[in-house]
C-alpha cells in the first residue's frame, strides 16, 4: 500500500490524542510545603503568662477607729519613712479602762519583740551579704586566672545580688517594727497616764521609704482599726510571677534560665527561677476546665534601666528552659503526625513521599528534636494533607 502524506497526518494526530489522554490520566503531583531538617542546640520551654510584682509590699492600715482625712498622696508618689501618709480623728471613746491599758502594753511588748527579731535577720542578712561578697571577690580573682569557670562567676554575682535584695527586705522589716512600737509608745502616752482623755487627730505615718503602689482609701471617711489605706513598695524590685500547670512545674527547677519577652520594650530580658512553690491550687481556664496551678518566682537579672519602666502587676511572656541539647537533629513540630503508637512524618524524595517512622525526643512549640529515623539535609513535608500518602507525588508549593 502506497503511505501518502495524509495517512502519516492521520497517524500522527493519532498518536497525540493517546499521548494527551495518557497525560490527562496522570495524577497531578500534590502542592506541599517542605522544611529541611537541621542539626544545632535544641531548647525545650515551658511558655506562659506572667505577672511582674514588687518584692516586699506594705499596706498600711488605720490603726484606730475615726474619721479619715482626705489622703493627698496619689499612685507613684515617693515617700520616706515616718512620712505623715494619712490623718484620723478618733471618735470620742471610753475611759482607758485598766484592762484596756494592759492589753496596750502587751502588744508593746510583742512590737519590742517582733523589733528585737527583725534586727536579728538583718544582722543574719548583713553577714550573708558580706559573705557573698567575698565569694564574688573570690571567684573573680580565679576566674581572671583561668581556675574558675563562667557559670561559677555568675553564681557568685546572682549570690551577691539576692543577698542585697535580703538585707534590704530585713531593713524594710526593721523599719516597720520600730514604726509598730512608735505607735504603742504613742498609743500610751495620747492617752495619758490616767486614761482619762483622747487624741484630736492621729498621723499615720510611713513605715518605709518607696512608692505608693496603691490608695485603698482616698476620700473621707469613717475607718475601723484594720482598714487598709495605701500600699507601698520599692518599685524598682520587681520578680515575676508565673503561674504553670503542676504537670509542667514538676520539671522546672531553681536556677533554671528564663526569656521575658513581650514586656513592652525593646529586645528580651533575661532571667532565673528563684523558687517553684511547693503548694498547687485550683483555677478554672478560659475553657471552663479546672486546673492544678503551682506559682513559680522568677528573678529579672537584665540590666535595671534596661526595664526602668516595669512596673507592679505588669503582663509578660515567659519561656522557662526545662530541657536543652547541643547537636541534636530539630523538624518544625508540624510535620509529625500519629500513626498507631509511633510518630511519623513525610521525607520528599525525588519528587515522591516517602512515609518514615521516626523517634522523637522532645517537642516544644514549634519544633521537635529526632532521636532517629531522619538524617541534617533531609526535607520534611509540614502539615500535610490527606491527599499526601506514600509513593504519592508532590511538587513545592510556591513561597
């Protein structure tokens, strides 16, 4: 049979339609987006809220009954010790009876007591300090001849720091006690020896130097003895207050380092647990599920003026270090899904999925460290679909 040009056209245009059916039959690859896997130090962290608080916090209270005298003092204000913070005029009263005057006298003798003890602990807390002093000075002069170490170093420093931080506590207790016993003494003597007269007005009167965190009470009125007036506090004392879930406080341990972030200013500020409180207690989560709550404190040992401007009750983030390795193989935690009791995850090569089961050693926010199963170079597909399954192929999703 003799070909002409128009059987090789028909012939042609045959093959093609195969050609494009067969094409069209191919599955296309399925988008993905893939992570590489990377080897470097892994950092695992217990992330929450926090609430910034002043160390020692002093409220003072109205130590009789009578009517309260508008206080002048406002939020932030400074104020030294025995400054007159608030005036009230009792109320007539009864004779001084003789049982009345006794118990006077021995809540004197408590006050001298409670003064006697307070110079105690900070006699304790002066000898700590100078203990703490010469072990910096120590550890300097070996660290400066290469015998100690840096970690030593800054043990000694956060040492001497907490030791400066006690001795002014105990100083602020000190204050306070002789203040308690200036208001017995004068208790006694308003009232004179016979008990037969009343002050016209009582100055109440600061028992330590700070700021006015808080006035209870501003405006006049009629107060009861115990009734608080302002708190006061040295506003550049702070600590952070984190509240954890008892199951993640089991692992935190004094010392540990910490990241406040998101604390308003520039960059983030470093820190250290100072103490996980032994005692949890109950609260109920946006979801309306009871939890078990353990306090953890942590100390800010950033620069002061780098956070100047931190003041009480402030929100922060907070990432607590429980975990740490240096070398370890790290995948965005996202590319792990369950499959029976094994984590899996989706390895892209040449073009196809591979599924691979893998070990993991421990997961934090968005990344995960291998123990093994996967290799540094190797790439990951994240969060993938349902239409990824093995053998299948894929394609990089544009970026």
């Amino acid at each position: 049979m003799h070909i002409t040009g128009r059987h090789i056209a028909i012939a042609a245009g045959l093959l093609a339609a195969v050609g494009i059916a067969v094409w069209l039959l191919i599955p296309a690859p399925v988008p993905v987006e893939t992570a590489a896997v990377t080897k470097g130090r892994f950092v695992a962290t217990v992330d929450e809220d926090g609430k910034t608080r002043v160390r020692e916090r002093y409220v003072v209270a109205a130590p009789l009954a009578g009517r309260l005298s508008r206080i002048r003092f406002k939020v932030g204000d400074q104020v030294r010790v025995d400054d007159a913070l608030a005036t009230i005029t009792p109320s007539p009263a009864p004779l001084m009876d003789s049982r009345t005057r006794r118990e006077v006298e021995e809540m004197l003798g408590t006050a001298e007591a409670n003064l006697e003890r307070a110079k105690a602990i900070v006699e304790r807390a002066r000898a700590q300090r100078e203990q703490a002093n010469t072990d910096l000075v120590r550890t300097k002069t070996l660290a400066q001849q290469g015998a100690a170490t840096a970690q030593a170093l800054e043990r000694a420093e956060l040492a001497m720091r907490l030791a400066d931080r006690d001795l002014r506590a105990a100083e602020f207790q000190d204050h306070a006690a002789e203040h308690e016993i200036s208001q017995q003494r004068a208790l006694l003597a308003r009232y004179g020896s016979d008990g037969g007269g009343h002050p016209d007005s009582w100055n109440v009167a600061s028992p330590v130097a700070g700021v006015v965190l808080k006035v209870a009470q501003e405006s006049e009125t009629i107060v009861q003895p115990g009734a608080p007036l302002l708190d006061i506090g040295d506003a550049g004392d702070i600590e952070v207050v984190v509240d954890v879930l008892s199951t993640d406080a089991v692992e935190i341990r004094p010392g540990a380092d910490v990241v406040i972030d998101h604390w308003g200013g520039e960059g983030k500020l470093k820190g250290r647990v100072r103490r996980v409180e032994p005692a949890a207690f109950t609260k109920i989560s946006t979801l309306g599920v009871e939890e078990q709550r353990v306090n953890v404190l942590v100390d800010i040992l950033s620069p002061p003026e780098q956070w100047a401007r931190l003041g009480d009750a402030y929100q922060v983030d907070v990432q607590i270090g429980v975990f740490a390795r240096d070398d370890a193989t790290t995948i965005p935690a996202g590319a792990l899904f369950r499959r029976g009791e094994g984590w899996n995850v989706y390895v892209a090569r040449d073009g196809r999925a591979e599924l691979r089961q893998i070990e993991v050693l421990r997961r934090s926010g968005r990344l995960a460290a291998v123990a093994k199963g996967l290799a540094p170079g190797e790439e990951v597909i994240v969060y993938p679909s349902d239409r990824v399954v093995p053998g299948v192929r894929i394609a990089q999703r544009p970026r």
